[in-house]
C-alpha cells in the first residue's frame, strides 16, 4: 500500500507533469506538421491545376469568321469534270475565301496594303476547310455559300485577351485597322469563339488554329492497346509462376531482385532499348505506335508482376489449404480461388502501369515519335505520335498561339489520367474482399 501510494506521488509530482505536457506537446507538434504537409501538398495541386486551367481553358474555343465564298467553277473545277479530284486539289481556295472576306469587310481589293492586313485575319489553313467542303458535298461548286472560317492566330489571341488592345501600335501584333475590322465583324455576328472540334481532329500543323490532338489520340491509344495486349498477360503470368511454381532459392531471388531493379531504371534507359533492338536489330518502322508499345510494354511489365504478385500473397492460406483439402489440383487452386480473389490488386496494378505507361515522354522521344503527322495513322505500324509528346511539341513551338493548346493538352492527358486512376479504385473498392 505504501509503495502503491508513493508510486501515485510521483506520478503526481511537478517533474512528472512536466514531461507529460511536453510529450503532449510534441504530439501535438506532430500532428500539426502532418497537417501542414497535407495543405502545402493540397495549395500546391491547386496551384497547378488553376495555372493550367487558366492558360488551358482558352484552347477549347475557336474564333471563327463568317464569309460569303462563292464557289468558282472557273477557280476549283474549271474542265467541268465531276471527277477531276486533281484540279479541286491544285485550286486556289484562299483567293475565294479572301474575295469573300474583301466583300464582306466592304474594302477595295485594288489597295494591297488595304488587302494584306485584310489577309492577316484569315487562317492560313482556310484553304483545307473550304477543299474538304468541296470534297464532301461538289454541288456546291458554282453557288454561294456563307461559310464559318478560321480566324488567324492573332485575330484569335485578341478576342481572348492575349493581346492587349492598350499596346501601341506599332508594337501590337494587330493594327489598328485590322482591331476595327476585327471589332466590325464581331458586332455584325460574323465572327464568334466556337468550340474547338479541332482541337481532338485535326493532326500536327504549324498553324497553332488548326493544330490538334487528333493523331496523337489515336497514337496513344493503339500504345495503350498494345501494352494491355502483351504486358497485362506476360506480367500476370510470370507472378504466378514465381509465386505459385517456381522454386525458392537463389535463381528466384535473383530473378525477384532484378525484377524490382527494372521497376526503379529510367524510362530513358527502355528507349535506348527499344531504339537498339526493335528499330536497329528487328527493322520495324521508327515513329511506329507498335514500337512505342512495345517499349512501353518492357517499362510496365515490372509494375504489373510486382503488383500481382503482392495481390497473389494477400490470398489467405487457409483458402489454399481449404481448396486443396477437397481435392483440387493446383490449376484448380489457381484459376478458381486465388486468381478471382487477387483480381482487384492486379486490376489495380495494371491500370497503375498503364497510367505510368500513359504519361511518358522519354522513351517515345529516343525511337523517334517526334515525327510532324497530319494523316491519321490507321494501323499500329503507321507514323504516329503520343499526348506526352504532342505536349512537348508544342510546349517548344514560338507561336502565341501554342501556349494554350499546351495547357489544354495538358489537361486532356490529366483527364484520362484521373479517369484511369478512378477507375482502379472504383474495381477495388468493388472487387475487394475483407479477410
């Protein structure tokens, strides 16, 4: 009793006090740094994602100008022949397109100075809308028709803001005249920001108006297409042998062991590979999506058997032992009871690898899809290029006009990104089992 009480004593003494208010102290000075690392890390995520939506948010919206364009038999098909594509290819669709722009500005065609500012506000890439128009419908040729054509770059910066009106004159992008014409139309209604089709169909161009994410698109996705057709099966293969039948010792240590370097080396390091053996050794064609794939294959395969292996470990013994008690065999085992309960750690793992796989530049960069693409590539072994590369194509570009349609890249990639990343906690949450 006398030692109980002496005991509580001390407890209660000042010393005692002390050092427990200043292990609450330092818990408390814990908690606090946790918290303060959570809202830097949040204030920094808001802080790029508002820097890229406002520099992005632009690249959606298209300035488009409305003109009368007559339709010249004598410009675009003057031998009369329906089926003459050639002389419609050799037209010259710009002078009919800036006939129309001259009549529907009210200005005298004969001034050339007059005439060159006027040309300014017309894409340079108007000459391919107004083809594709003729190509599509060739009733039109000898009529008239009031046609929505891209504005150019500068015509486009000004309306939204990028080019400041209060800049003199002589060191604005757009003069004055060319800012009251601009100012003209805009209060007639022929010239309006529309959304930017464009953007997703067209392919590469030096022409930030009538640049888009069309080839890149479809790049990626014969990429992606490819690394869930090989590196899904491979990886998910090789983790169950390594867990289920191969032998423990120092080969499956050594096979482990390289297995998790793989997962650290540079992305770089897969497009020397993929540059030495699937271009230079094997001959496939550079710029390829299949050979993208294929080395995009080679980075993800590590995270795939990593993953599928940790998701293959997760199953309990006791449904092993169960399953092999009542006489399965262990194909059985396998394809019945562990592969079904692992399917959401490996689902997990492959849209993980497939978002790494998504994102990455580097490697696509040393076998060669950089390349300038403006047909859409229909088979995996034709020219393309990827979304991480098309943003880097444009992100060195000079023109103004290439600023947004960086950030508006920018943020198309993080959509699939985030989608993917949902996706793979969504199957999780779904597909998990609690033991």
């Amino acid at each position: 009793m006398t030692d109980q009480t002496a005991s509580l004593s001390s407890f209660k003494s000042e010393e005692a006090q002390k050092k427990l208010r200043k292990r609450h102290w330092a818990e408390r000075r814990f908690r606090m740094y946790g918290i303060a690392a959570i809202l830097f890390a949040l204030a920094f995520l808001v802080f790029l994602f508002t820097s890229i939506f406002t520099q992005g948010w632009s690249a959606f919206l298209q300035t488009s100008v409305k003109l009368p364009v007559e339709f010249s038999r004598e410009v675009i098909n003057p031998s009369g022949n329906p089926e003459a594509e050639d002389e419609i290819f050799q037209a010259n669709f710009v002078k009919l397109a800036r006939e129309g722009l001259y009549k529907e500005l009210g200005i005298d065609p004969k001034d050339r100075k007059v005439r060159r500012d006027a040309n300014r506000l017309l894409s340079r890439g108007v000459d391919v809308q107004l083809r594709d128009m003729v190509l599509r419908d060739p009733s039109i040729i000898g009529t008239t028709e009031d046609v929505w054509l891209l504005a150019s770059d500068n015509a486009d910066a000004l309306l939204k803001g990028s080019i400041d009106r209060e800049t003199p004159n002589d060191r604005r992008a757009v003069n004055d005249q060319q800012v009251a014409w601009i100012d003209q139309l805009v209060d007639n209604g022929d010239m309006k920001k529309k959304f930017n089709t464009g953007l997703f169909l067209n392919g590469a161009s030096s022409n930030p108006e009538t640049a888009g994410l069309g080839v890149a698109l479809i790049g990626s996705f014969f990429m992606m297409l490819t690394v869930i057709l090989l590196a899904v099966p491979l990886g998910v293969c090789a983790a169950l042998y390594l867990e289920e039948y191969a032998p423990k010792g120092k080969i499956a240590d050594t096979i482990e062991v390289n297995i998790n370097n793989l997962a650290a080396v540079p992305s770089i390091v897969f497009g020397l590979l993929g540059l030495a053996v699937f271009i230079n050794f094997f001959g496939l064609p550079r710029s390829a999506s299949l050979v993208g794939g294929l080395v995009l294959t080679l980075m993800t395969l590590p995270t795939i058997i990593i993953t599928t292996r940790a998701a293959i470990r997760a199953v309990p013994p006791s449904i092993r032992e169960a399953a092999l008690g009542v006489g399965a065999s262990k194909m059985q085992l396998i394809g019945h009871h562990v592969l079904p309960l692992s399917l959401p750690g490996i689902l997990t793992g492959t849209i993980i690898g497939l978002v790494q796989a998504l994102g990455e530049t580097a490697p696509l960069l040393m076998i060669g899809m950089v390349a300038f693409v403006v047909e859409y590539p229909t088979t995996p072994l034709d020219p393309a290029t990827g979304l991480p590369v098309q943003i880097y194509m444009w992100a060195s570009s000079a023109e103004r006009g290439f600023v947004e349609r960086t950030a508006g890249a920018t943020m198309v990639l993080l959509a699939f990104l985030i989608v993917m990343n949902s996706l793979a906690v969504y199957l999780r949450n779904k597909f998990e089992r609690k033991w």
